[in-house]
C-alpha cells in the first residue's frame, strides 16, 4: 500500500506502511498522558526483551542507512543520532536529507533508533538506540512524473556501502526491478553490507511482487501481529526471508512533535534492520554473511515444521536469542540464503510481476503452538519449536496523541 492515499504513490513508488503516518497535536493533560505511557505501549519491544538486549548491546557502532524519504533529526527521540547523508531528491524539492517530506523515514529511524530520551526518558524507543543513522532521501513519485524506481534505488544502496553502512533499510518498494539494481545489491554485498526491505502491504489487493525486496541478495521481510500471523495486508511470496512485529508499533517520528501509531512491513523491516545491528555489535568482527546466517539460525521458524513458507520466510527473528546463543556464524565469505546463488544460475527467487501464489494450508502458519499470558514466552521461545538451521548456504483510522504540544 501507498504512504499517502494520493494515487501518485499507487503508480510509483510504495512504501511499507499500509496507510500514511499521519501526527496529531494535542495540548495540555492529554499529552502529558500519552508521554508517561510510551514505553508500556511499545509491546514489541517487551516481546522482544528489548530491555534485556541493551544490557549486552544497543547497536553501538553500527550505522544503519535509511533509504526512505529523509529523516528529521529534529526530532528529541532520534536527536544525535541521525547523520549527514545523501538527497537524491530533485532540486526542486526543498530541503536535503534532514527534510522527511512524509513522515516515513524519521518513524523508520524512530523504530531503529530511538532513544526515548523526550521529558527524561518517557520518550519512543527503538529497537537499537546505539546505533547512527545514516539518511538517504528518495525522490517522490511526484518529483519524476509519478515514478521513482530501480535506479533511484540503485544509486542510494552504492551510496549507503560507500558510506561504511554496515545495515541497509529499505522500507520502500517499486513493481519492477533492473541489472542496475541487481549489480548494486551485489556491490553492497561485496562491500560488507546487509540490505532489508519491505516486501509490501499489498497480500489481500493482488500480491504483486516488489523490489528491492525480491531482488537476489536483499532480505525481504513480512510482518506479523501480535498473534504471530503473517498480518493480511503483508504480501506473500519466495522473496520473503523473514518476520518481523509489524502491527500496532508505536514509535517517534515527524519533528518536534512527532509520536506516531502505524503498521505494515515498513516497521518489520525496520525491526528487523534493528535486530542486525544488535547482533553486529556485540560481534564487530562478524561479515555480513555471519550476521545474516546467525539471525536465521536463530529465528522462529514456522510452526508447521516447514523449513520456510512463503507467508514469513523462514520464521520471525529474534535477536536476543542470537544474543545469547548465536552458535557457529559459519563462512565469512558465503552467503546464506539460496537466491543469489540461484540467481547466478538464472534461478531468481522472484522475477515475475504477477501475484505469487499462496500455497494451501498456509495462512496460519505463524501462530505459535501455544499460548501465554505474554507475548514474550510466546513470540520469541515457544515459537522455536524448531529453529532453522542454515550454514554456507499510521494507523489506519487514528495515530496516537503526542506530548510534545508545547514545541509544536
């Protein structure tokens, strides 16, 4: 689905929240509300034992490349944080990097970066609060005649590994891919980076398949919802990788008075982008390829006892148990999901633009064998029933009320 509704965004380039992330200003009593329950309402976090990570890492070190549309350093949640980086919006567009046109890319950098530091600590947390944002703003379907695409794509991920990007986050897609975003995957790759992207939010309005998520070398992530499903708007097909929490994530964003609600494989990605960070950073001298091969090696699989199903890849990640256990990283050089190999052998886990189909018996396969009484227990250790195991191979009707009324 669009970042906006306009129809612009439906033709181009689409970003991973299903609906836009939309802020609203309040004064007085109910802000202040809002601002002591921030954290409690960031339930991915708990499942995650965001907490308990921090304690052995926050992603200090690591760089995480938002290609999005731009990032508002402005905002007291993601102050420090945010980096110079690159506007690869035409001059027409006012502002640079630092001027997020939609909202979408400082609520991505929210959920990755997040410090919370707002009114003493009662503000947004990300995933990997350690962590440098390095902001990368996209063209607008409205600055190139309602198309932003491959190429765009193409120059912001060489940008991004050029730049010493260890993690790139792509919560954008566009319909159709090119050689020039395939070579550039690969020059990420071969530069020491990992890429995630969306797969989109278009499952129950005809599938189509995007890029970069389906692109060979690109980590496609799907969301899920707080019951562990594959949510119905996350899109389905092979050039899904992985899940992450995707529903109801609370997270800065906008600029000084930024606190936003949103859902979609936008924040999955994020998510997971995030969980790639901790893990590097408490194992600096892991590659890419070990990193990426201990997430999967760690993650939730399906709970049907597939290997990977089409809905989330091979299952939901989860960092902390990679944090704690993260096992053998296995080769330094190889990478270890099946499709780029596949790809050099005119095999690509996604080329066609027409709808992947959903196999039979599969839109429940996310839901945990049982039930708790906290998402924790359910979402991050009874879900690995069976870890898989791989070596060398905003809202849609409200957003929530911000504290913040006083600066806005």
């Amino acid at each position: 689905m669009p970042i906006s509704g306009a129809n612009s965004w439906q033709k181009g380039l689409r970003a991973g929240t299903s609906t836009a992330i939309v802020l609203l200003l309040v004064g007085g009593t109910a802000a202040q509300a809002h601002a002591d329950s921030t954290r409690s309402q960031q339930w991915y976090l708990d499942a995650m034992h965001a907490e308990e990570m921090w304690r052995t890492s926050t992603g200090k070190g690591i760089t995480v490349a938002v290609i999005d549309t731009g990032v508002d350093p402005s905002n007291p949640d993601l102050k420090g944080q945010v980096l110079d980086g690159k506007d690869l919006a035409p001059a027409k567009r006012a502002g640079d990097e630092h001027t997020d046109y939609k909202g979408h890319g400082t609520g991505m950098a929210g959920l990755i970066a997040g410090t919370g530091a707002y009114d003493g600590g009662k503000g947004a947390f990300g995933l990997a609060p350690g962590v440098k944002i390095l902001p990368i703003r996209m063209p607008a379907p409205s600055d190139t005649n309602g198309f932003a695409g491959p190429s765009d794509f193409s120059k912001a991920i060489r940008y991004a590994a050029d730049s010493g990007a260890q993690v790139i986050n792509i919560s954008m897609g566009a319909p159709i891919t090119s050689p020039e975003l395939t070579a550039a995957v690969k020059y990420a790759l071969s530069h020491g980076s990992l890429i995630f992207a969306s797969v989109g939010n278009e499952g129950a309005k005809g599938n189509p398949v995007e890029y970069p998520a389906a692109t060979p070398g690109v980590v496609g992530v799907s969301a899920v919802g707080k019951d562990l499903r594959k949510t119905a708007e996350s899109e389905f097909g092979p050039q899904n990788d992985m899940a992450a929490p995707g529903d109801d994530l609370v997270h800065a964003c906008g600029g000084k008075t930024g606190l936003c609600k949103s859902h979609g494989t936008s924040g999955a990605a994020a998510l997971a982008s995030a969980s790639a960070a901790l893990i590097w950073s408490a194992h600096p001298k892991w590659t890419n390829n070990q990193v990426l091969r201990v997430m999967l090696n760690t993650i939730g699989a399906p709970t049907n006892g597939a290997k990977r199903n089409d809905s989330i890849g091979y299952g939901i990640v989860r960092p902390r148990v990679a944090l704690q256990n993260p096992g053998d990283p296995g080769p330094a050089n190889v990478y270890p999901l099946p499709d780029l190999a596949a790809a050099a052998s005119a095999s690509p886990k996604a080329t066609a633009s027409t709808p992947a189909k959903q196999p039979a018996g599969q839109k429940a396969e996310a839901a945990a064998s049982t039930k708790s009484d906290g998402y924790d227990r359910t979402l991050w250790v009874a879900l690995g029933a069976g870890a898989v195991v791989i070596v060398g191979g905003i809202a849609a009707a409200f957003t929530l009320a911000r504290r913040r009324s006083a600066v806005g």
